[in-house]
C-alpha cells in the first residue's frame, strides 16, 4: 500500500474580523487568533480578503503575512486590485474562489472553463511569483481537467453540498456528493493537482473526508470559531486535529483502488 500523505489544517480566521467589525475598533484580533491556532496545532492561516471588505481588512492580511510562522494562503477573487495586493503581500498560497457582493458567503466553485481566457494570465502571474495557487471548485471532471491545462498546482474542491446534506441528513443527497467528490480527488491526483477541499466541515464531516488519502489539505473556519467560543480556540483545534487523526488513520488496513 502506497505512503498516506500527511493531512494538513488550515483555519480560516475570517469570522474572528467578522466580529470585531460588528462592533469597529480592533477587537477581537483574527492576527490573535493565528497565532492561538497555530499554537495548538494549526498547520496553515487561511484568510480571504472580499471586495467589500466585510471581515478581512487589507491591514489584517499585511499583519498575518508579517506575524505568522505557518503557511498564509490568500483567499481572492481573481481580479486586478487582488492581484495587485498577493503579489505584495506574497503569501505562501493564493485560493482562487469566485466572489458576488450579495453571497452571504462563497457560494459555489470557480468556472474555470467559462473564465479560462482570464485565469490563464492571472495563474501564470501567481506562479511566476512563486505564490500557490489554488483553485476553488466543485468535484466536477470538466473543471478539475481545465484545472490541471491552466497549470494550477493545487485545487481545493467546494464540499459544502455534502456538508449540507449531511447535516440535513439528506442521505441519497449526501451519498450522490459524497461519490462525486471521491470520484473528484481520484481524477485531480492522476492530472498532477495536489487535492485540498473545504467549505462547511465540521467534526463529523472533516473525519470522513480525512479517509480520503488524495486530500492532502482542509481548510476550515465557520464551524471552528463558533465552537471556539464554547470550548476555546486551542480546544476546538485539538478536537478537529483528532477528528482528521481518526479519519486518517482508518486507512489503514485499507488498500483502495
Ligand atoms: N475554503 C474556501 C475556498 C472558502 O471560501 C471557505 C469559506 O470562506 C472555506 C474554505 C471555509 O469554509 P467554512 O468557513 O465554511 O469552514
């Protein structure tokens, strides 16, 4: 049986900004709660910087880029003024999710195949500089395959359908979701693409998706930072961490096709 990679997490500090804007002023700090994640075992800060501001400010990614010792991955959309900012910031990764001013939160994955003619270039800059990148979509061949042509190293597959549906117990819903996305990450590693998935994860979620030995990344935040206020902030890490620990380790003994 083929070495299971390693399975990192990413925290998504979004929500902490989404609550010190609430109310202005600086508290609560998302840099704060980067370095309180990483201490308890986060491998990588995940934050996205909106067009309209509404959590992420310009400032807070300037401050996690300075003050952070783990992987910054720059969640963006794919326009000139994002651009501008991830070629200054110089993040370790830059996630490429599609953006509308009315979304509550990112609703679907990117269209790589209806915007290829803009994402080429645009991939091809980030790359240049030496910046990750990532590309946010669903489990759907088509777009994994234009994916892969664009000469994006990683993409990181929408699951918040699944998520949904499980949580809806949803079943034959869940199950249809759940089959695209194994069928996904299968198709993704043989293009050559390193696998990440997120949206939606929770404890339950994350330690199933963590028996996927093609996903080698998740990223997380809504669920965490509302489990942190109950449980804390170090807490709920730990928890996720054990959670993507039981999911891995049920590999093994498992020789998968
Ligand atoms: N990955 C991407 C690309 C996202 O846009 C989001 C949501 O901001 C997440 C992961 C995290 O999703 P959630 O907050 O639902 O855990």
């Amino acid at each position: 049986m083929p070495a299971i990679p390693p399975l990192r997490l990413g925290v998504n500090v979004d929500h902490v900004a989404t609550l010190r804007n609430a109310r202005g002023g600086r508290v609560p700090d998302p840099v704060r709660a980067a370095l309180l994640a990483i201490e308890a075992g986060a491998d990588g800060i995940t934050a996205h910087l909106r067009e309209d501001r509404r959590h992420i400010r310009d400032e807070d990614m300037a401050r996690l880029k300075a003050e952070i010792s783990k992987p910054l991955n720059f969640e963006m959309a794919a326009t000139a003024e994002m651009l501008q900012i991830a070629l200054a910031t110089q993040p370790h990764a830059a996630c490429l999710v599609p953006e509308r001013r009315t979304e509550v939160t990112t609703e679907g994955g990117l269209d790589v195949i209806g915007q290829r003619d803009a994402l080429g270039p645009f991939i091809a800059r980030l790359n240049d500089a030496g910046i990750r990148v990532s590309l946010f979509i669903a489990a759907d061949p088509a777009q994994i395959e234009m994916a892969a042509k664009l000469k994006s190293p990683v993409i990181e597959i929408h699951v918040g359908a699944w998520c949904d549906a499980v949580v809806e117990g949803q079943k034959q819903k869940a199950e249809a979701e759940w089959q695209r996305i194994v069928a996904g990450a299968k198709l993704a590693q043989s293009a050559g693409l390193e696998v990440h998935a997120g949206h939606g994860l929770d404890y339950v979620t994350a330690e199933a998706i963590s028996a996927l030995p093609e996903i080698v990344e998740l990223n997380i935040g809504h669920f965490m930072m509302g489990e942190a206020i109950f449980v804390g902030l170090p807490q709920t890490i730990r928890d996720m961490r054990a959670a993507m620990d039981r999911g891995r380790k049920s590999l093994r003994g498992h020789v998968r096709s």
